[in-house]
C-alpha cells in the first residue's frame, strides 16, 4: 500500500513538474493559421482583414501585375492566433512549406518568428519566389513545423495555408478576345503572350495595362496619335542591349523580338 501510494506521489510531481517546464518554456497552448478576407475577395481592403472563418487559401498570378516581368518575388503575410493562456514571454513559430505534384514552389520564410509576450495573435511574411515554369499551376501548402515551435497543434481545419501560385497570361486572363484584339491590330500587330506580357510589364503601372480594356482607356490615343507602342519598344530594346538583365519578350511565333507596326 505505502508502495502504491509512493508511485502515485511520484507521478503527480511528475505531470507538475512536465507543466510546469511546458509553461516556462512557452508550450501547452494550441496555434491556428487566420485568413485574410482579401485572399477570397482581393480589393475589399488596402490592408488585411484577418479573420478566424477566412478561407485558407491563397491564389496568386505572376503574369498579371503592376510591373509585370520585373516581380520576382512576391510577398505574403500571413496570420496566427493562439488558444490558450497569455503568457509573459514571446514564444517561437517555425513554418515550412510542402509542394504537391512535380513543380516545387521555393517558399522563402526571411525571418524569426515569434508570438509577442501578453499577446494572442502575430502576423509573419514569407516570400514566394516567381515560378520557374510558365503556364503552370504550382501548388504547395504552408504549414506549422511543431517540432521547432513552442505550441501544440490548434483546429484542425486551420493547420494548413494552401498556397496556390502561377505565372499565366492569355488573351481571357488580360480580357480581350478576337473581337477586340482584330478591331485594333493596325496598333498591335498578331497578338502574342509576349506582347501581352510587354505590355503588362511595360504599362501595367501607369496606364493599366494588368488588363486590356484599362489599358485601351489609358493609352490607346497615345499609340493612335504618338506611335507609342512602336517606340516605347525600339526605346526599350536599346536599354536590354545595355542590360542584360532586363527581360527580354521573343515572340513566341517567331522566334523574334516582338514587334508593333510603325504608325509614321
């Protein structure tokens, strides 16, 4: 009898003193990923609307944006929130990435990461590098590494951020169909993605050329009256013969360097 009640006297310092190591060193408490309400509805904020019910997904295109060619990397923010007691010391998060399928999305995590100390919640960045592959879907899921973290798995349903990345351009991504693009071919030429893509990269920012019909309000009479979309390109070929650096658009029908007709 004193034997039995020595091992249960033994076993309950145990599991208190196991407690208590998982408090000091920040462990015990359960760890979600939030959703920014942007990730399902871009454009309904400026900034992220974090949300515990946000769908966790993320869907990203290199080929359409602001400065086209020219973004390598784009960069993600994404939410945490504990459940569990506040704690008086910043406890550690490690994250990882996991791609499905033969293409291998390079998801790059720059920081430490860490819950503030008297804090629930934390927001990280992790940069996602520009897909090697054109015209393919990458598919990778980010995900919590416990082994290296100072938390235990949270809701299961909010343990995996899936990251869904592409670098696409065709003529129903940038909205112009035949139609369109024949009604003013005496400006464009045959249309190509390479010049879809130049004009992406080389108007998305000051004319809106991220989509053909911004683009058609904001430059059309400068190409009609000024010959813009032939010397803007003879100007920027120049500037790729002094950097190599800059991207280059071949066309991929020919072979060759896009060209636009010469309107003088």
């Amino acid at each position: 009898m004193k034997k039995i009640l020595y091992m249960m006297i033994v076993a309950l310092c145990f599991a208190a003193c196991e407690e208590y190591e998982m408090i000091q060193y920040g462990k015990g408490a359960r760890i979600n990923f939030m959703g920014d309400i942007n990730w399902a509805s871009p454009g309904t904020s400026s900034s992220p609307l974090w949300s515990d019910d946000a769908t966790l997904k993320y869907t990203f295109n290199f080929g359409i944006n602001a400065i086209g060619e020219n973004l390598l990397y784009d960069t993600l923010q994404v939410g945490v929130k504990i459940m569990g007691d506040v704690v008086s010391q910043p406890r550690k998060v490690t994250l990882m990435a996991k791609s499905s399928g033969e293409n291998i999305l390079n998801v790059i995590f720059p920081d430490e990461y860490y819950v503030g100390a008297d804090t629930t919640a934390a927001v990280f960045r992790i940069v996602i590098e520009r897909p090697a592959n054109r015209g393919v879907e990458y598919n990778a899921e980010l995900l919590f590494n416990y082994e290296n973290s100072a938390f235990e798995e949270g809701s299961e349903e909010r343990q995996v951020v899936q990251l869904i990345i592409s670098d696409c351009v065709s003529k129903e991504l940038w909205g112009v169909d035949d139609r369109d693009w024949n009604t003013y071919k005496k400006y464009f030429g045959e249309y190509s993605e390479a010049k879809a893509r130049y004009v992406i990269t080389q108007y998305g920012k000051q004319y809106g050329g991220t989509s053909f019909a911004a683009w058609y309000r904001n430059g059309y009479m400068l190409a009609l009256y000024y010959n813009m979309l032939y010397t803007d390109l003879e100007a920027y070929k120049k500037v790729c013969e002094q950097d190599a650096s800059k991207p280059k658009f071949i066309d991929e029908n020919t072979g060759e360097w896009i060209e636009f007709p010469n309107q003088n």
